[in-house]
C-alpha cells in the first residue's frame, strides 16, 4: 500500500487586482504530486480539474518551472476564493508553501 495525503486549501484574493501565486512542495518528501482546482457549478455541482501531476522523474521541461521543485503557478481573479486540492503519494511530512511570483 502506498501512503497517500490530500491537502484542501481555499486561496482568497481579497485585492481589487489579479494576484499570482505558486505552490511549492520539496520533492525529497513524495514521489507523485497532484493538483486539482475546484470549478463552480451550479449547487452540489462543483468539480475539481487535474491541472498536472508530478513525479521525481518528470523532465523539467514538462515542469511549469525549471526547477525539480513541485510547483504549481496560480492566478487569483480579483475578489475571488480558489479552492486547491493537492494529493501526494509517498509523503513523509509535505511543508506547503505559497509564495507571491
């Protein structure tokens, strides 16, 4: 059995302006990342999209970044709440970071 985590994050862009973020994770803590970002629907019709997924041995020019870094580039339309699921495999203990680009 493989040890899995899921992350559920809400980002809120309480800014009148577009904001970027990305999340980061060190690789040397999971094998295999997944981001997932809630869609709105109509009640009890939310979905969430796989946006990618990362392993140890993806290239970096498969990555959004050069980097070996799990990273993921988010935009957050003024005034609006983005809900973000991660799911890691192999996890230790996953430090999630969100930094402004």
């Amino acid at each position: 059995m493989v040890p899995e985590g899921w992350v559920y994050v809400e980002l809120a862009n309480l800014t009148a302006t577009t904001k970027e973020v990305v999340l980061s994770l060190p690789p040397f803590r999971c094998s295999r990342v997944t981001l997932f970002l809630a869609q709105a629907g109509p009640p009890m019709a939310n979905r969430l999209d796989s946006v990618a997924t990362f392993r140890n041995n993806t290239p970096l020019a498969e990555r959004f970044f050069l980097s070996y870094q799990y990273a993921f580039p988010l935009t957050g339309p003024p005034g609006q709440t983005t809900g973000v699921l991660l799911r890691t495999y192999t996890c230790v203990a996953c430090a999630l970071l969100v930094s402004r680009r």
